[in-house]
C-alpha cells in the first residue's frame, strides 16, 4: 500500500487521487440482471467496463480500455470539458432500454454494441468519432449527429439516413449548446421516446453570436477553434425543440413564444411516449415554465410556472408516478429549502411531501408502485448526505445508511437492490451492494476495499464551525500542520484553499476533503490550510445563496475573513503570513483577497481567474448578477481589475492558453491592468490546457510552481 506521509508533486500530479479507485458510472440493467459499472486497474486512469451477475453475485470484465487509437472530435473533446471527465478509456456506456441484452461502448476510434447473452461484440467501424450517439430501445438503431445534423444507422442494414439537417453553417440539430452543457447539466440534444415512434431534437442557431477564436500556438497551423461564445448582456444561441417520427417525416416545432427568449434547460418523456415534458427557464432565470406537449394531438399544455424573485434553481428531479402524477422537486416552498413535491396530470400542487431545514439534494428512483421514494438528502447535517426512503402518501421518512459520512446511491427499477457509495475523512469510498428487501443478505463489495487515512499516511482535517455576528454558521474545513517547525516558535502560517462561488461546496464529511494532496502536502510542511464555505454556496437552503445576488467578490470575501479571523482566535497561527489559492472561481476569491483585503492576504496563487464577469457567459453570470446595465456597480465591484493598485503581495496567475471557459483574456486584462500600475507579478501560461487541467506534466508543473511559490514567499 502506497504512503503519503511525504507528498510529492509526482502523488499530487497521479492519477487515481489516494484512494480514489473506485466504481462510477454504475447501472442496473433493464432487467435488473446484473449491476455494471466503470472502474480503472490499480495506477490508471483507464476506465474498464464491469458487471456483477445479480444471480450469482459474481463479479467479471466485460470490456478493457481500448487501446489508444482515433482522436477525439473537438465537440467531444469540449463534451469531455463540459462535464469535467478526467478518466480515459471507456468513459460512458448505454443500455438499450427494451432490450438489456445489449450495451453500447462509444470510443474515439469505433462503437461498439456487446451483447452481454453471448459476449460478441458488433463494431461500427464507420462510426469512429460521431457525436453523443444512442442506442434505440430494441438495439436496432443508433442515432447520432456528424457534421451538425441528425442521423440514424441501422445495424441490420448497416446503412445510414439523415434525420434531420442543418441548413447553415452556424446551425446544429441535436447537440445541446454550450450553456445548456456548462450551466445547466444538459448533455444531450435529442430524446427518442421510449416505443420509439417519435423523436425531439433541439436546434441550435449561433448566426447572432460573434465567434471567440482560441489559436494553439504550439501548432503548426494557426487556424483556430472559433467558439460562438455568449458574453453577458450579448446574443444567446437561438434554440428551438422540434419533434418528428424516428421513421422520418414531417417536423413540428413546440413554442414558447409568449415567454421571451428562453433556455431548454430539461426534456423527457413519459413512459407511455404520448407526452413530452419539457422544461425552459426565462433569460432573466426568475420563471421556469414547464410544458407538456402531444405530438401526436399536436397539443401543447402549460403545467405549472415556478418563480423567484432572484433566480430559479434549475434540477433534474422529475418522475412520472403510475397515477399520473408528477414527482418532482422544488425551493418555492415557505421556508426555501428544496423538498419533494407532487403536481397532478394538470400541474397543480397536491401535497408537499417533505419540508424542514434541510435539502432533498437528489431524487434516486421512485418505487414501481409509485408509491416510494428514495432521496439523497442533508437531514441529518449540512455536512454530511444519506440516503433515505420517503413514503409519498403518509410522508414517513426512514433512513437507510447508517455510517457517518458521504452516502451516494444508486437504485435497481424494481427497488430491490441499492448500492452505496460511501465514505468520510476517515475512510476512502467504499461500494457495495445492497439487497435492500433482504436485511440478513451479506453486501456484496465492489471494487477494492476502503482505505483508512491513518494508513495512508494521512491526516484527516478538523470540521469546524464559524458563527458569524448575523447568526449565520459557516462550516469549514482545518488541516493542522503534521509537525510543528520549532523555528516558527508555534505561529504557523495559514494558507486559505478557496472556492467560493455558487451551486458548490467544498467542506462535507466525505473523503475528497483528505485526499486532497494539495492541502496535505502543504499541511505536511507546516502550514495551517483553511477552507470554508461563505455564503452563497450551496445546500444550505435559498436565504443561505441568494446573498450574493448582485454583489459578486463582496460578501464572500467578508466571510472568508470571518473565518480566517476564527482561526487565528482558535489555533497558534501567524496573522502576519497568510496566503490563498484558488482555481475558477477560486481564481476569482483569491485575486479579490489580494486587491481588496492586501493587509491580511500576503501572497496568492490564482487559477484560471475570471477578472471581469462581463467577459463570463449569460446564462451563469446574468443568473446572479444580472447585465452591466441592469447592475454596472455590481460588475464594477466584481471586476478585480479595478483594484490593481491595490497589489501589494505576492502574486501567480496560472490559466491555459486555450480555456474555452474562463478566457486567457481574464488574465491578459489582468496583466494590462497591473502592468499599467507598475505592479510586479507571476505568471504561469499552460500553452495546450483547457479550463481543466489534465495530465500528469501539466498538473505536476502546476503543483510544483504553487509549492515554491508559498514556501518562497509565505
């Protein structure tokens, strides 16, 4: 077993993190025969496809990584960004729903349909490099988009036919846009429904939108990748649902027309295929308006709008009960924590399942009698999340998981078997497998066993809680040094590793806080490492995020202070040597810290930072700030450019060259501006890095420049 008592940046750079080696992606098949998931061999990053007999509870490799071979579209190259993917290999599978006999594999070099009866594979070599394609429900089909338009390939025949084509150059059919990926959680442009006689598809127009050139200058071409990218206040992609019958036909378009400009921000149909629902949020995010639509009637129906006063939080949490009624989830209670809520056939509210100061932070299934649930919920602590079932009719909550911790589950359709996913700052992930009808069933473990930290060579940080002088508690995370330096005659200097931007939380009971290697290793050197979650981050109720609406960089910063300012009270700590990093948005906090907070911030390294939020995207910025002519002093308070006179610390600036995400442009304006102040600074420019940093050169170049950046300066 390998030791971290001495963290390299070889350890920080690898690839799995510590004790990170575990099960994702995991399925039941239709049938609930057999469990599958991805999991990598020990020291890789190559995922491998799984299955666990359900029967004979025997565990075997359906498929090993492909060798390295084919090269990645940029579409899904940018796919990979959207949905921060760091793993190689067989990074994604698809069942055919009617048919679970039959698994899709797509990698960049060919698809692949295994049939799991006879373990034979179909390879479609002339797939190679196609976008998001899907496997129809009887295995038959498997539609796709190339070259921006819609098309189906039918295995029997092994020929191709295009569905639907876009017309223009700047037009796509059946890709989701760049913000429906990035900021809403939507993967998927098309929607088959499940007897197969329709489809929907999303259209997407950027004529409006300017295009963002982004050049690899490490090339030999200098062309480069031109990004129709949404700038705050500017053009939207203009997008439009349209549905038709897979067998080919004539088009209908569903409109939302009296809403304004909109974004599609979830699509699914009901099991029966009569009905589509879905789901687009007004601009300004204050109405989500959900539809149902008939193709066959051509009938469009307005179920329910839900809207908030700064901004509606967007989930996927809707099932399809077998009343008729609709489970789903929503904020717009009294209290404005998100609970379970049931609307009739017509929209209209039932009943209100759960309530309380607590967060459903996901739906997990919905029993086949439509009579349970199972959620993913923070009842027992903000700080932790277990699973638990709810009775819909009487409300009756029980938990399942009983260790303390990170619980994350996945359910078999007939809920008669669950797996847990679970761990906490003690322990690295543990899987298993659950019968949940059969309490005296012995779990079944997969993947390899729990790790504790102790036995890794690691620390686990403190959980600590910082009440602020309004009453609000904050939860934050302390790495205590492993070894006091006797030349710091106990003052340790403090390093404060920062997000805090919205939809996120860092501080939990789970095992990402101790492996974080970065936070160790400065630990280990005798720094004091400090994350908390301000205000404004999530799952802590609408009142606990809302206050950074409108007013970026001001009270995330006022409780960072706080916090640090409750560490310096409560550990042997120097006021005098205190630093911060952070990436993103944590790029962001760590040059607000430095320019507007110089006297208490000395040194910082910041990560891809945004530097002025009216160069970020629409539909994330206008979420909380609205425009620059809605609200000009907020973005001006928000522009850290502004405050470029006030540097009086160390600084690093680390940002790939080609992040189609936060531009290089943030930090050339930010150079600009501090250059024009004569400010000193360091910068460290990763030439073939998106927003994401990947590979082990790259992440090693990064934890090495940020050590030595510290430990010179702090």
């Amino acid at each position: 077993m390998k030791s971290y008592a001495n963290i390299s940046w070889d350890d920080i750079a690898s690839m799995p993190p510590a004790g990170m080696q575990v099960p994702v992606e995991m399925k039941f098949s239709p049938d609930n025969a057999h469990l599958t998931y991805l999991l990598s061999p020990p020291g890789s990053s190559r995922l491998e496809l799984w299955a666990v007999n359900l029967s004979t509870r025997e565990a075997e490799k359906l498929a090993g990584a492909p060798e390295q071979g084919g090269r990645r579209t940029l579409e899904d190259e940018l796919r990979r960004e959207r949905q921060r993917m760091p793993w190689e290999g067989i990074t994604g599978y698809q069942f055919a729903s009617g048919t679970p006999r039959y698994v899709l594999i797509p990698h960049a070099s060919a698809l692949s349909v295994l049939n799991l009866t006879t373990r034979e594979y179909d390879v479609i070599d002339s797939l190679a490099g196609v976008e998001d394609p899907y496997l129809t429900p009887d295995a038959q089909q498997i539609v796709y988009v190339r070259d921006q338009s819609l098309f189906t390939f039918d295995r029997r025949t092994r020929k191709e036919r295009c569905l639907f084509s876009a017309d223009h150059p700047q037009k796509s059919v059946g890709l989701a846009e760049y913000v429906a990926q990035e900021e809403f959680d939507r993967a998927h442009g098309f929607f088959v429904s499940p007897d197969m006689r329709w489809i929907a598809f999303e259209e997407v127009n950027t004529q409006e939108i300017p295009r963002y050139v982004i050049t690899d200058l490490t090339s030999d071409s200098l062309v480069g990748e031109r990004h129709p990218y949404p700038f705050v206040g500017k053009s939207n992609a203009s997008t439009r649902l349209g549905i038709m019958p897979l067998s080919g036909g004539e088009v209908d378009w569903i409109h939302w027309d009296e809403f304004g400009e909109c974004y599609i921000t979830d699509v699914r149909w009901s099991p029966s295929s009569h009905d589509i629902i879905v789901q687009v949020l007004t601009r300004d995010q204050k109405n989500l308006i959900v539809l149902r639509y008939n193709p066959a009637e051509k009938q469009r129906t307005i179920l329910w709008i839900e809207t908030a006063p700064e901004w509606v939080n967007v989930t996927h949490d809707l099932f399809f009960l077998p009343s008729g009624d609709i489970l789903t989830t929503s904020e717009g209670n009294r209290d404005g924590f998100r609970h379970l809520v049931i609307r009739d056939a017509q929209g209209s509210t039932v009943k209100w399942v759960t309530e309380g100061q607590w967060m459903v932070t996901g739906v997990l299934g919905v029993s086949p009698d439509g009579g349970q649930a199972v959620i993913q919920a923070t009842k027992e602590s903000a700080v932790e999340r277990h699973i638990y079932q709810v009775d819909l009719i009487s409300s009756d909550i029980t938990r399942l998981t009983t260790l303390p911790g990170t619980h994350r589950a996945v359910l078999s359709s007939d809920f008669r078997w669950m797996v847990d996913q679970y761990s906490s700052l003690s322990m690295s992930p543990r899987t298993v497998l659950i019968e949940l009808k059969n309490k005296d069933t012995e779990d079944i473990l997969l993947g390899p066993e729990a790790v504790n930290a102790e036995a890794l060579g690691l620390k686990k940080p403190d959980i600590v809680s910082v009440d602020l002088a309004n009453g609000t508690r904050l939860y934050g995370a302390v790495y205590t040094p492993y070894a006091p330096d006797p030349s710091l005659a106990s003052k340790h200097p403090v390093i404060v590793a920062v997000y805090g931007g919205p939809h996120a939380q860092l501080v939990i009971n789970g095992w990402n806080l101790t492996a974080d290697l970065s936070a160790q290793y400065f630990a280990q050197h005798g720094y004091l490492v400090l994350k908390v979650d301000n205000r404004g981050s999530a799952n802590r109720g609408k009142d606990f995020e809302r206050v950074l609406y409108r007013r970026f960089g001001t009270v995330e910063l006022e409780d960072q202070l706080a916090a640090l300012e409750w560490v310096h009270q409560h550990y042997a700590t120097d006021p005098e040597r205190v630093g911060i990093y952070g990436w993103s948005y944590g790029g962001f906090m760590t040059l607000s810290a430095l320019l507007k907070a110089p006297d208490v911030f000395k040194v910082g390294v910041a990560g891809a930072p945004v530097t002025d939020f009216r160069y970020y995207d629409t539909a994330y910025t206008e979420r909380y700030m609205g425009t620059d002519e809605t609200n000009h002093a907020g973005y001006e308070q928000a522009s850290v450019n502004n405050f470029a006179s006030q540097l009086r610390g160390k600084l690093l600036v680390i940002h790939g060259l080609l992040d189609e995400n936060v531009h290089f442009r943030h930090t050339a304006l930010l150079a600009d501006a501090l250059i024009a102040q004569h400010k000193d600074f360091s910068l460290l420019a990763l030439p073939k890095t998106r927003h994401m940093p990947r590979g082990f050169d790259v992440l090693y170049m990064i934890a090495r420049k940020r050590s030595e950046f510290f430990q010179n300066y702090l």
